[in-house]
C-alpha cells in the first residue's frame, strides 16, 4: 500500500499523540513534547532533537506538516486539554475528548476517548477494578473499547529501555517540564536537554507519571502486591484486539508472563 503525503502525516501525528498520552513508545524516534501554551513553542523547538515531535495549540489549526524552528515536526491542535469534558482536534483531524477515570464505568463511547486518572482516588479506582477484574472476571466494558486510551499506562511498569526514559514531556502553562500533565518534574523552560534527559534517565521507576497526585512509594507497595499487575493491562490490549474472549482475562492476569 502506497502512503500519500497527507497519510504519512497523519499516521505520525495519531502515533505521537499515543506517545504522548500512554508515556509508551511508539514508532516516533524521540520524545513527544505536548504545550499548553504556544508561549513556549520557541523555547521547546531550540532544545529539540532529531526524531522529536512537539505538539502545541494553533489557532489556524493546520492540517498539512508544519515545522518550528530547526526544522522541528509541529502537530497544531485547536480545543482545550485540562480538565473532564474537554476536547482537543489535531491537525484538523483527531478529535480526541478527556475524561475522569471514575466516571469511566459511566460513560457512553461514541468518539476517541483519553481517560485520565487525576487524583490518587482514580488510581485506586483503576487498581480496583483490576482486582475485580482478576477475581471475578468482571470488567470495565469501556477499557476494552478501542476507542479509549488510558494516561500514563506506562508508568504502572518499568521502564522496557533507556530509550523510554524520555518518551513524552508535557509542558505546562507556566513553563514546567513533566513526564505527563500529573507527572514526575523533569525541569522548566530554560533548562538544557541533557539536564531533562538526565533527570528522566535517573527516576524511571514506577508512578513517575502519577508522582504530582500519590505518593509514589505507596503506588509502589499497591503494585508489589499485584506482581500480575502488567500482565492484567496486556491483557486488556489483547482483549482491545479482539484476539481472546471478554471471559479469558482472570486467566492472562493470573499468569505474569504469559502475555
């Protein structure tokens, strides 16, 4: 299949923003860097490396490539991105909305979805329901839709390489660099990359993007009493797939390893 120009782009601005959103690499080389504010578009494109995206709010909301300074891919996007009910478009034509995790079991699937966690009671509504799920095969419907993205899924496992350590950054209104919106502080504008690359390198452990809203040493112990922990969220992108039936996940999420 012969891609156009147009689908070539497209592909990549969908891949970088499940970059961004899951903190998981895709087939983006480098990092994905999200902005609240297009005050820092300048700032982000001069510390920007080869294979980077920056994604940043575009009033004209383009819908072919556009680049920043040095040459750096730039996905526009138009909407809000910061609380429940928002909803975002990129580059004219993703058009994502953002919801609470506990209202997740709430909701009516009709467009793509990203569900945030939020508050330390949406992590433990997600452990829960992992629980539920594992001993009585009783699921969230809506996780298994392919529709739904889950935030910062990567940050209840390990990091798979080095490479992961700087997957994403998101970059706040007023200037802070985080591994996601609620996420471990990587540093401000201003600051070197090789100082935000070391920051990530170093604290890659678990939670790092949960570590504005719960106490990551707490996450930690929860995830140690679940060593099946990741096999249960492998599951669930089995089950997105629609390769195994609804009724094998309390099978996949009591066997670590076999997903």
């Amino acid at each position: 299949m012969i891609r156009t120009t147009a689908s070539r782009h497209s592909h990549r601005t969908a891949a970088a923003f499940q970059q961004y959103v899951t903190g998981r690499r895709t087939d983006v080389a480098g990092a994905v860097f999200f902005l609240e504010a297009s005050d820092h578009l300048d700032a982000v494109c001069r510390i920007a490396a080869r294979g980077d995206v920056v994604v940043a709010p575009s009033p004209a909301d383009p819908r072919g490539g556009a680049t920043g300074a040095g040459g750096v891919p730039v996905v526009g996007y138009s909407g809000s991105w910061r609380e429940p009910g928002d909803e975002i478009r990129l580059d004219g034509r993703h058009t994502f909305a953002l919801q609470d995790y506990v209202a997740l079991p709430f909701l009516s699937i009709t467009g793509r979805v990203v569900v945030r966690q939020r508050t330390a009671k949406g992590i433990a509504a997600f452990l829960g329901d992992a629980d539920t799920a594992r001993y009585f095969g009783v699921l969230v419907s809506p996780l298994l839709s392919s529709a739904v993205m889950l935030d910062s899924g990567a940050s209840f496992g390990r990091p798979r390489s080095a490479d992961d350590a700087l997957a994403r950054v998101h970059v706040t209104a007023d200037g802070e660099y985080r591994d996601g919106a609620d996420g471990l502080l990587l540093g401000r504008v201003g600051d070197a990359r090789s100082e935000i690359e070391k920051t990530g390198a170093a604290d890659g452990g678990r939670g790092r993007g949960f570590a504005r809203i719960v106490d990551r040493e707490l996450l930690e112990a929860e995830l140690d009493r679940r060593p099946w922990f990741e096999s249960y969220l492998a599951a669930i992108g089995v089950l997105r797939r629609g390769s195994l039936p609804a009724r094998s996940i309390d099978l996949l999420a009591s066997e670590p390893g076999r997903v």
